[in-house]
C-alpha cells in the first residue's frame, strides 16, 4: 500500500510520468527497478517539501531554492545517506524537463543553500550538512600485493564451469585495475563494464598493464590501463564468451548465470568478492582497500610517483593519490624505524603510573 505521505497532486504526477516516458523512450535499456527508484526519490523530495511549506510539483519547486535547500539540508523523510541520491534525482529531472543549462542553473542555485549549518553546541558535534558523508575519509586498512593475490587465487577453490570463469575474471578486475564498482557491475544505474569499452594491449607491450576498459569521470572519457592480471582474466571470458555464443560478445562483462539475459548487480558482486575475502582470512576490505594495495604495488615494483598515480587510477587530484597510500606511507616509516634499531631513547610515550 502506498504511503499517503507520498500521494501527489495532479500536476506533480504528470510531471512525473512526462519524465520517465522520457528516459523509456531516449534509453531503451531504462531498467523497471531504477524507474521505481527515480520516481520514489522524486516523491519523497514531494513529501518532504509539503511539510515545508514548498511548492507542490518539482519543477515549480526547482525555482525556490532556498527552500530547496533547506530541504536537502534537513531531510525529514527516509534516511539521511538516501539525501545524495534524491538530489541525483532531481538534477536528472531537471535537465530532461527544461534542458541542460537552465537544469544546471537551478542546481547550482539549490547547492549554494546547502552549505553546512555552523556547529553550535556538542550535541551537534557529529550532525553532516546536507545530509552528506564528511570530508575526512575513513583511513584505508593496510593491505598488499599478495593480498590480492590471495583474494583472487582462494576464492577460485570451490568453483567450477561458467561461475569459475566469470568470478575469477571479477575478482581480478576489482583487485588488478583502477575501475570503481560502478563501472564494473550495475550499480546506481550506471551500465557496468562493458565489451565494447575493453581494449587489450599487444603482448610485448613493457609495463605492468594488460590492457584499457573506458570510463566516464567528471563528464570526461577516460581509458584506464588494466592490469595484466585483469586483462588475462577478462581476455580468458572473452574467448570463452565468444565461443559460446558464436559471435563478438557486446554488452555487459558480467552477466548473471542465472537470468543471463541481465548484468550482474552490485549486491551479488559484492557478495562473491566478501566471500573470497572470508575464505583467505583477512579482515573485511572495502574496495578503497584494495584500491590502495594495487596503487602501492604500482608504486613500490615500478617506481610510479603520485603524479603517475593519479593518471593511472583515473584520480582528480594527486593529493587523492597521496591521501589513499596514507597507511601505506606510515607503515613504510616504521619499517624505517625499526631498521633503524627503533625509536630514539626517551621518545617513547609515557606509560600511566599503575
């Protein structure tokens, strides 16, 4: 049953329909679970603007940008990690329904109120403006080569056939290449990796790479290498794809086994990486994790700067590069400690009397 906290006036509906027609009609492949998601995000924007005293349809909503604000900033409905997502939303609506620049106009008006409230008292020590994570990123857990390593080999134990093949191929893809997990498998509606944007490099190319997968970051195209490992692997489901479907494979990389007319989701993705990660023993890594293990390999085996770093992971700002090896760089120092015959006497923090 719906929510009658989401019930919509007649002209918030049309609104609505007009722009998911849109997206069916300009995107063939406009999934039904992300036309439910859209809409459910631009209903609670709805819902939430009434107990604010905004406009009742989101294009007359658009305009009130202090408002607008406000409600970003504040959300009453549904939790505040889902704020991003409905702001997404809104930018997507906004520039199918009055185009490009005036959609991007009314954005930019919106996010100029959205700047964090100041902090006032302890109680609102840990509050986020605008319902967004902080700046400060969690810090990566220490992880390396080897460790990859051990994620792709021990997971591959107990699989045989079409799920060896494709596993081992993700596995590698998400430990041994730049790509984020939305540019590997279904994730917010993005496309996932894709057999028309791989390029494989030739085999006496001189470097650690394998080969280039297309990416779309900060609206530019980019070609990030791959490394062989990934590029082996993905080369290996290539030419099995291929010989089972007796034609160039198209379309996505990972498909799901069991409806194999669909790609694969995040959330089976992810499951096959955690379980690998459980069966080798070590802690859960998140995908910045291992992230930070590739690019550290990268740089200690084959000398690459931060600078490198950035252009090889495809990342805005070498200062990203030297914030994801932070650990990296504080576990090197002590090994340089204590190479050195440890920490200079009388250094050492003071123990509490017992």
């Amino acid at each position: 049953m719906r929510d009658a906290r989401f019930d919509l006036g007649k002209v918030a509906n049309i609104q609505i329909q007009e722009y998911i027609l849109h997206r069916l009609k300009s995107e063939g492949d406009f999934p039904v679970w992300r036309i439910a998601r859209e809409e459910a995000a631009l209903r609670r924007i709805l819902a939430e603007a009434s107990q604010g005293g905004g406009a009742d349809n989101l294009l007359d909503l658009s305009l009130q940008a202090e408002t607008c604000g406000r409600l970003f900033r504040e959300p009453k409905v549904g939790d505040r990690s889902d704020v991003s997502h409905r702001l997404d939303a809104l930018r997507s609506f906004l520039r199918v329904m009055v185009g490009d620049v005036e959609g991007e106009r009314r954005m930019a008006a919106i996010e100029e109120n959205m700047t964090p409230r100041k902090t006032r008292d302890w109680h609102q020590a840990d509050h986020v403006g605008g319902g967004r994570p902080p700046s400060g990123r969690q810090v990566p857990r220490l992880a390396f080569f080897d460790d990859l390593l051990a994620i792709v080999e021990r997971g591959a134990v107990e699989e045989r056939g079409e799920h060896a093949q494709r596993d081992r191929a993700l596995r590698s893809t998400v430990c041994f290449s730049p790509l984020r997990w939305s540019e590997i498998v279904v994730q917010h509606g993005s496309h996932g990796l894709e057999w028309e944007g791989l390029k494989w490099n030739p085999r006496d190319a001189v470097g650690p790479f394998g080969g280039l997968a297309r990416v779309e970051r900060r609206g530019r195209e980019l070609w990030l290498p791959l490394h062989r490992r990934a590029a082996d692997a993905l080369a290996f489901l290539y030419a099995t794809t291929r010989r089972v479907m007796d034609r160039e494979p198209a379309g996505p990389v990972f498909r799901s086994l069991r409806r194999p007319y669909l790609p694969l989701q995040y959330s089976d993705a992810k499951d096959i990486l955690d379980d690998a990660i459980r069966r080798t023993g070590l802690p859960q890594l998140s995908r910045r994790d291992l992230l930070a293990a590739y690019a550290f390999d990268l740089q200690e085996a084959h000398g690459y700067t931060f600078a490198d770093l950035k252009k090889s992971l495809g990342l805005g700002d070498v200062n990203v590069a030297r914030e994801l090896l932070g650990t990296h760089e504080a576990w090197r120092l002590n090994e340089r400690v204590d190479a050195a015959g440890g920490p200079i006497p009388g250094w050492e923090p003071k123990r509490p009397a017992e």
